[in-house]
C-alpha cells in the first residue's frame, strides 16, 4: 500500500485494532464451542442427568441433538481444511 495510503488510514487505525481483538474473541469462542471434548464432556453431564431424573427423555433428546450437531459442522470445518 505504502507510506501515503498508511498516512491516509492512520485515522481509523484504532478501528481496525478493534475489528482485530473482536476476531480474535469470536475465533477463540467459536474454537471452545465446537471443541470436539468439551461437547463429549456435554453429552456426559446430559446423559447423568437424564439418569438422576432431572430431565426427561424429550429434553434430553432435544439437547443430545444440538450437541451431536456442533460436533458434526466441526468436523465438516476439519474436512474442509
């Protein structure tokens, strides 16, 4: 780009410091969220629920599916790389 078009945008440097931090939120959210052995660790509380009767087979069911959902658009992301 350069040293003029550096001068140019200099004034809206602490905006793209800004985008940057939140990428790199988002990016290490996202990386948590779809962590293939915090979901396991999931299904494991979820399924102790289930069997100490705190919730019923349809909640279970219900969120055993999100969960089984997030592992399966990681592993499409790993495929994709």
């Amino acid at each position: 780009m350069g040293l003029l078009g550096e001068l140019l945008l200099l004034p809206v440097a602490p905006v793209r410091g800004t985008l940057w931090v939140l990428q790199q939120v988002v990016d290490e959210a996202e990386r948590q969220y779809y962590d293939p052995s915090a979901i396991q660790a999931e299904l494991a509380r979820l399924a102790e629920q289930l069997d100490a009767g705190d919730i019923d087979e349809a909640e279970f069911d219900r969120r055993e599916d999100e969960l089984l959902e997030r592992l399966q658009i990681m592993q499409n992301r790993e495929q994709k790389q």
